[in-house]
C-alpha cells in the first residue's frame, strides 16, 4: 500500500501555505506508525520492520532521500526541518513510534495516508497517531487510514482489546449510567491461551481459547451483576429506614415546635428551681456554676438545671473504670431525644445560654432536613425496588457457551486419546 499511494500520489501538487504559491515539488506524503521493530529491534533481534520497509520501497523505485525515521530527529530544530521537508515534499514517507510521532508534529500539509503497522495498547494512542493526518492544514480533500493485522497471529485479539477499552471509554464519557464495573481487559492468562492456540494453528484450540476468554469476561460480568443486586437490597433497607426515621422525627420535631416558648429579646426566662432568670449572663452563671462544681466533686448522679423555652435542660455525671474516669453530660431534653450541648473549658456563662437558645431556633432547620431526607429516600426507593430481582441478562447465553465449551473439550480430549493409542484409533476406523 505504501509503494501504491507513493505512486498514485506522485503529481498531487500542493501550495504554500503562507505564500499561497504552488511548491515546486509535487507529490503526497505517508506516515507509517509501529511501535515495534524499530532500528533498534535489529540489535537485540536481528531484524528491523523499519529497515526493510526501507529496503523493500528503496528496491520497488522509492528514493532513499524520499524515505525518513523519525527517531533519527532527536532535537527540535531537527525536528522542525523534518517537518518543513515533509510539508514541501522533499520526504514522501515518514516511519515513526506512538511515542516519537505521535504529538508534536506539524507535517499534515500533503499527508493522504498513514499506516497502522502494528496495534497500539491504548485507544488515545491511535487518535494521536490518527491525529496527525486528521488535521486542520491538510490540502487533502480525502486520506486513506490503513490497519494492518496477521492472518493467525494475535492481532485480531490485539484489535478487540482496544475495541472493547474504547467503547468503556466512549460510555464512561458520554454518561452511561450503565456502567458500574471496568472490565479487566488485560487478562494475561487468557491472552497466553489465545496466543498458544493460535500459533498451534489448530482451529479448535483457537475456539477454545476464545470461549475461555469469552466466559471468563462473563462470569465477570455475573459477579458485578450479583454485588450490584446485594448494593440494591442495601440501598433498599437504607431508604427504608431513612423514610421511617425522618417521618418519626418529623413529627417529633413539629411537637417541639408547638411546645416551644419564645426566648428572644425580653421574653428570656430561665427557670431553675424557684428562680426565675431574665439576665442571660445571670442565668449562664448559675447553670455554669452549678455545672463546674458538680464536675470538680466528680458528682454521680442526674440532676435538672433548668427550664428555658419550655424544655428541661439536664446534667449527668458518670464514673467509669471503678473511678479511673468520670464524664459529665448536659443536654436539652427533647421529644425523642436527648439534644447534647457542648461543655468547653474555657465555656462562658452567656456563651452557654447562647449555645442553648441556638438549639432551640434551629428546629425548623433540622425539620427541612429531615423533610428533604425523606423528600431524597422516597425518590430513590421505586427504583431500587424495580431493579432488585432482575436476572442476569446474559445467564442464557453464558449457559449456551458452557456447553458449547464443555463439547468443545470432550472431543479435543477424545483426539487426544487417538494420538495416544493409534491401535485403538486403527480399531475404531475398521469398524
């Protein structure tokens, strides 16, 4: 195909991009793109793709200052002059790595083709090497892509890998919510399989191989298919329980409300006993007093401080460990609930009636979460509940390939008997 487009492409003529003149050279460029058997292959294996390429089109009629290795260009300005000899047809056809040129080159001008040797391991690697044909600048009004695989050889494996690799890709960006396991698409065994099969030359060894690989991405898919359902049950009893919870709580809430005295301004009053407090820092200072002193004693016990905007606020001390430790909580006694207040060392008297009336003007905000939360869970509950149950979409074919495996073997293992015993095969063939 090189040596075709170098031929067919011979007269194109193409113009200078900033002078809008016609170069003086005629004739179309090609790139050629593989990763391995490069120049330096011909040390360790005694054989470089890249030279014979280069002595296959030298001897086909391709000069030789037409043909260029892009790893010969190691610095910039090199690079560069490459580059504008390419654009003005000096250099016809350029050979070159992913890694060497795959971004960076500007020599799209007369390209028409480019050549795929041999299969990259990532999909981005072939829009890169598809990237510096498909390009703005291109005088070209068509380009020919070529991809090249060996009949029996794993390319073929090779080329479905990256298929499968993109289309995850593709999915993943456009949004498919389907989409909940990566595919382990690099499974190392079932590509040794495949390779073994494959330079057997047997064809039943290469079906083998692929059914393997093809019920192990199955079985895989079966186990992503039961986790998912076992993450439905839980996101089912997880709903439940928040819608149960929130519409308790809601209603407990609402009878807070209802109950509540207003505190604000001139309307604070805190009753302790037979005291009555109208004075924020009066009162804190009692509360704070009483408090600070039961904690010093190390006071065991239960005890109610006070009562402010209709709701008792309350003290326990507890030892622990036979004395080791002691604990001392305050709260607010709520419907339902015991409201922790913080106790801080350094906590002021008006500092504790401010963190107590903050408690009590912020029902309604706790009353919009739970509203929302019940909102959320039972938005998400119809789903869950559809999807739960749903059988594996794949279980009747996964079962078709099982057997088809399982014949599959049995005659390879009943051919495997005959090489082992020709007399037996001898006998069954007179008969």
């Amino acid at each position: 195909n090189v040596h075709r487009v170098w031929q067919e492409t011979r007269d194109r003529t193409y113009r200078n991009p900033l002078t809008g003149e016609a170069y003086s050279i005629p004739g179309a460029a090609q790139m050629v793109f593989s990763d391995m058997g490069t120049e330096n292959a011909a040390t360790t294996r005694g054989f470089s793709a890249y030279e014979w390429i280069r002595s296959e089109l030298i001897r086909l009629g391709v000069p030789a200052s037409e043909i260029a290795f892009m790893q010969h260009y190691k610095k910039s300005a090199a690079k560069q002059g490459l580059f504008n000899d390419v654009n003005n047809g000096r250099v016809r056809i350029l050979l070159g790595s992913t890694q060497t040129m795959g971004t960076g080159v500007n020599a799209q001008q007369r390209l028409a083709a480019l050549h795929h040797l041999d299969v990259p391991w990532l999909p981005s690697d072939i829009e890169q090497r598809e990237g510096r044909i498909e390009r703005q600048g291109n005088q070209n009004e068509e380009i020919d892509i070529y991809a090249y695989a060996t009949l029996g050889s794993v390319d073929a494996t090779n080329w479905q890998l990256l298929e499968r690799k993109a289309r995850f890709i593709e999915a993943a960006l456009g949004g498919d919510r389907s989409i909940r396991r990566l595919e382990d698409v690099a499974d190392t065994a079932s590509q040794f399989a495949m390779a073994k099969a494959l330079a057997s030359g047997d064809q039943r060894l290469m079906q083998k191989a692929g059914l393997e690989a093809e019920l192990a991405r199955m079985e895989r898919l079966r186990a992503a298919h039961f986790d998912d359902q076992h993450a439905i049950r839980r996101q089912i009893t997880t709903a439940r329980g928040t819608i149960a919870r929130a519409t308790t709580r809601i209603g407990q809430i609402e009878q807070d409300i209802a109950a509540r005295v207003s505190t604000r301004g001139d309307a604070f009053r805190l009753t302790a006993g037979e005291k009555v407090f109208d004075e924020r820092k009066v009162a804190g200072g009692s509360l704070l007093s009483r408090i600070r002193l039961t904690e010093r004693a190390q006071q065991v016990g239960q005890w109610t401080l006070g009562t402010l905007g209709g709701f008792d606020v309350k003290m326990e001390g507890t030892s622990r460990f036979r004395g080791e430790s002691y604990d001392l909580e305050v709260w607010i006694e709520r419907t339902g609930m015991e409201q922790p207040v913080r106790l801080d060392g350094d906590l002021t008297a008006l500092g504790l009636i401010s963190r107590l009336e903050y408690a009590l003007d912020h029902f309604e905000v706790e009353l919009a979460e739970e509203r929302r939360s019940l909102t959320e869970a039972e938005a998400r509950l119809p789903g869950y509940e559809r999807r739960v149950g749903e059988t594996f979409e794949l279980h009747d074919e996964l079962e078709a390939k099982v057997a088809e495996l399982r014949a599959l073997e049995a005659d390879l293992a009943a051919n495997d008997n005959r090489d082992a015993d020709p007399d037996a095969e001898q006998a069954e063939q007179a008969t």
